[in-house]
C-alpha cells in the first residue's frame, strides 16, 4: 500500500520553509558593537557605505545622490546658480583617474547632459530617460558598488549560488509531489512561482565583521548632518555626502532617477525650457492607415442593420411603440457614430496614397507603458518650434536605442500621424 502523499507533500514543504527560514537566521546582518579603530568617515565610498547601511542588503536609490553630492564636494562636478535662480552642474575636469566605476557611471551621465547645454545643465535634466532605462542604469551601478565592496572584504553574499541552487531544487520538488496530490498541478505550480522569488534574498549582500564595524560610526555622522538641518540648496560638503548615503541630509529623490511627468527640459532652441509632453490628436491618431480597408466592410454591415432597424421603427411606430425621443437619441447617435467611423476611413484612405512630412527634433522623453497585449514604447521630440510635443509610439528595437538628446527624424502621415519610418540623424556640427 502506497503512503498518502499531499501529507508527505505538505511535511517537505514544512521542512523546506524551516531550512530556509533557519538559513536567513544565520546569515542575517549583524551590526559589531567594536567600532573599527582609526577608521576615518571619508575612507570608504559614499556608495559603499549605503550598501553597508543598507536593512535589504541591496544598493539603495540613496547611493546614487550620495554619489552625485560627492563628486560635487570634492570638485569633480561644478554646481551653481545662475542669474535666474537655476542650479547648473557640469564637470569640472581634474584629475579622474582614481574615480570608482560607479562615481565614473555618474560622471559621464551628467557630462552627457551637459554637453547638450555648452557645457553645464539645470540640476533637473539629469533624470535618466525612463523606467525601463532607469532599471538598467541602476543594475550597473548596483553591480559594480557590490564588486567594489567585495573586492575590499566590505560585504559578502549572504548565500552562495549552489546552496541556492539547492534550496530551488528542493522546492521544485515539495510542489512536484502536490502536483501529484490531490491539490493538482495548477495550485503546486502557482506555490512554485510564489515561494520562488523567496530564494533570491539570500542573494544580497551582508557585512563582513570589518563592513559592521563601520556602520555605527558612518549611522552616528547621519544622525549629526540630519540633527543640523543641513540646506539642501546650500553649499556641498562631502559630511553631507555621507549622510545622504543613509537617507539624510540630501534630496528626497536621487537627482538621476527616472522623471515620470509630462512636462520635461529640452534644449532644442538652444535655450533650456520646459515641454509639456501631449497625447496626438484624436482618437485614432497613430493608427496605420491600412486599418481603413479593414474597416469598411463591418462598418457597412453594422451601419446597413442600424440603418435598417432605425428606419423599420420610425416609418412603422406602432410595431415596437418605442418612444419619439428613444428614436430621436437613435438616430443622433447613428450620425455620430457614421461621421466618426467614416470620417477614420477617409483619412485612412487619404494617408495611403499622400506622401508623409518629416518631423525632427531632440529626444525629450522616452518611457515604457504596460498595456494590454505587452509594454508599448513611446518618445516625443522637440522641433523648437512649439512648447508642447506629441509622444508617438514606436517600436521596441529603436526605443532600445534612444537616448535624451538623440535627434530623431519621423516620417508621419498627414492626417492620421501614423509614422512610417524613423532616422536617428547625428547632430548639427556647431
């Protein structure tokens, strides 16, 4: 006689939970109650000392802005304020050579920028591009930080990679024998993918007995900075630097994360300015023009039916005893829904055989919406013409390959804004 399995089942999935949860014990943070001796605050990297700082083990938003406030207190970055009250940054040369990769990644952000002003930007255009671009930015960053700090003995993986391995194999299995249960093969799956993730916590960064040692002195400078109510618009020291490394004394959001507004900077007219970003006109505007064909035929029969039911109804009253105003509301809407419907398929039509305008510009904005089917990509370019700009969709392959301040060539139909080709045109020689 064969044992029960949903009982075993549910044991090993116990058990599995009880080996996970004593695993995350034992390799859990500590923080050293011995302060490391003669250790200055200014040793160790702003980024390093948010991730040493860090509850989730992983390299926070903070690391960044303490980054970027760093490099502007030890001069690699210029900040100031012009005649109209804007903060400009820009690089201020120097020597670069004992920079970090991560202090580099943010360097060469800004610089990018400010290459598009003459050599300084508002403080605000920085903002990385969109979502989707923010999140691969920041895994580089986060990487090498973790390379870095492990590299000096800092942090080490809270979990190695074969007793991950071992603790995914051993819940395939908890499930696999669910699936072969009375719970069936749905729910065992949906566990699986639940509890899954679970492992991949065991993947972040701990202190080593050296990294623990620092954070009480690097938490206590925070305390002090956050205590003195430091200006955020006041001069950069590097103290203020470190305590944004641990959420205090610096702006509520890293100066590089991803901007998600309608109104964005753009230097197009040579002059920065803010551009409100606008959806097309119209509610087919973008739609391909061969769309019309397709839409002929059931437009002719909906219509035909609609046309046949409203005229049956009004000629012979007495048949349906519907109402004058039902009719009268019928037959309103049947003319809206005629002049909309028909008047998509002219200028579907239209766009077919007219030749498309060219629009140019500089990438202002670019983002990733999550729509049904999938993710859509959008841009908008600025043509210095205009403070608003229209955001097209476009394809995933060309989205992958903008970037702010790229100049982008559109060839659009005329009357429906369709776009039938895009060139990324390399910018005018000054």
């Amino acid at each position: 006689m064969q044992p029960p399995l949903l009982p075993i089942a549910v044991l090993a999935i116990i058990a599995w939970a009880a080996a996970f949860g004593a695993i995350m014990l034992a390799r859990r943070s500590r923080i050293s109650q011995q302060a490391a001796s003669g250790s200055s605050w200014a040793e160790q990297p702003p980024a390093i000392v948010a991730l040493l700082c860090s509850e989730r083990g992983d390299v926070p938003e903070c690391a960044v802005t303490a980054t970027f406030l760093d490099l502007i207190a030890r001069g690699l970055l210029q900040r100031e304020v012009d005649a109209s009250g804007h903060v400009r940054i820009g690089p201020a040369g120097g020597d670069l050579s004992a920079m970090k990769p991560y202090e580099r990644q943010v360097l060469d952000h800004v610089a990018a920028r400010a290459s598009l002003g003459g050599g300084t930007v508002l403080e605000e255009v920085p903002r990385l591009e969109s979502s989707e671009h923010a999140t691969r930015w920041m895994k580089d960053f986060s990487e090498t930080v973790i390379a870095d700090a492990q590299s000096l003995g800092l942090v080490e993986d809270r979990a190695s990679l074969r007793l991950c391995f071992f603790l995914w194999f051993g819940l395939a299995a908890a499930p696999a024998l669910l699936a072969t249960a009375a719970i069936g093969f749905f729910f065992a799956v949906f566990g699986f993918i639940v509890l899954a993730p679970m492992v991949t916590m065991l993947r972040r960064q701990r202190p080593t007995e050296a990294g623990s040692q620092l954070i009480s002195m690097y938490r206590a400078l925070a305390a002090r900075q956050e205590n003195g109510a430091a200006n955020a618009s006041g001069p950069v020291d590097r103290k203020r630097a470190y305590a944004a490394a641990l959420g205090a004394g610096g702006p509520e959001h890293s100066p590089l994360a991803h901007r998600d507004a309608d109104l964005v900077w753009s230097n197009m007219s040579g002059q920065w300015r803010e551009v409100r970003i606008i959806d097309g006109p119209g509610l087919f505007h973008g739609t391909d023009p061969v769309t019309a064909l397709y839409t002929i035929p059931g437009a002719l029969a909906f219509f035909g039916a609609w046309t046949a039911l409203l005229y049956g109804f009004t000629a012979h009253p007495e048949r349906g005893s519907i109402p004058a105003i039902v009719l009268a509301v019928g037959w309103l809407v049947y003319a809206f829904g005629n002049f909309f419907v028909w008047r998509f398929v002219y200028r579907g039509l239209y766009d077919l055989r007219a030749r498309t305008f060219g629009v140019e510009g500089q990438v202002i904005y670019l983002d990733v919406r999550d729509e049904d089917p999938g993710k859509t990509y959008h841009v908008a370019i600025d043509d210095g013409r205009s403070g608003k700009a229209i955001r097209h969709q476009i394809g995933r392959d060309l989205f992958a390959q903008l970037r702010y301040g790229d100049r982008l060539r559109l060839e659009v139909t005329p009357t429906l804004g369709c776009i039938r080709s895009t060139r990324i045109v390399p910018a005018p020689s000054v």
